[in-house]
C-alpha cells in the first residue's frame, strides 16, 4: 500500500520494501527523503523491474509527476530504511514552493540530474 501523503507536513518511518509511490496514482505531495535509498521500479504485469535507484539525503522523488500535474509514472519503493516528509500541494503551488525557496528548487533539480544520470546508466 502507498504512503498516505494527505496529511500535511508529516515526517514518515518507510520499511525496505514497502511502496512509497504507485504508477499510475496521481501526484499530490513534494516528498524529501532525508535518509535512505529508493528504487524506481516500471511495472510489468505482476513484475516490477527495477529502472535505477537513488541514494543520498534530500532527495525529491517523484518531482517530474508534480511538477506536470500528473501521475507517477513507475512506483517508487524503499531499498533500504527511509525517513521521509511530506508536504501536500498541487501543480501551481510546487512551481511556486520550488521557485520561492531555492534550497528546495535545489533538491528538486538535484533529484531530476541523478535520474536521468542513473537512467543513462542503463543505457
């Protein structure tokens, strides 16, 4: 099951494997993972096959989805032990968040380079 991101500016424990973010589920918060490691995984029928993983402090998963106003696109799950906040908005209010604060439009760009680093990894 995802996290319950509808509560305002939580602080949430995730286990090693369990599902932060499902495919196809709107996004509807900006996530920080202040510690631990993610895998983003694409779902294939009953299979989820892992498309990289991102590791480190500060990290903005799923960013891409809120920014666009979208769903996610893969689910993100925990790799290893993770300490995440969540802070509900939508698509207007993440573009004015990441603009207004620059450490968390830092964060959030940061997250979008490893991706597509990790991404081209694969390649």
């Amino acid at each position: 099951m995802p996290l319950d991101t509808t509560k305002n500016n939580q602080k949430i424990q995730v286990n090693p494997g369990e599902v932060l973010f499902i495919a196809g589920k709107t996004s509807t918060s900006l996530n920080i993972i202040h510690e631990g490691s993610v895998r983003v995984e694409a779902n294939l029928g009953d299979t989820g096959l892992i498309l990289y993983s991102l590791e480190g402090a500060n990290l903005t998963p799923g960013i891409f989805a809120l920014l666009e106003g979208s769903a996610y696109p893969y689910t993100i799950r925990a790799k290893t032990s993770c300490l995440i906040s969540t802070y509900v908005m939508n698509q207007s209010n993440a573009k004015k968040t990441l603009t207004s604060k620059i450490s968390v439009g830092v964060m959030a760009v940061r997250t979008l380079l490893k991706e597509i680093g990790e991404l081209y990894k694969r390649i």
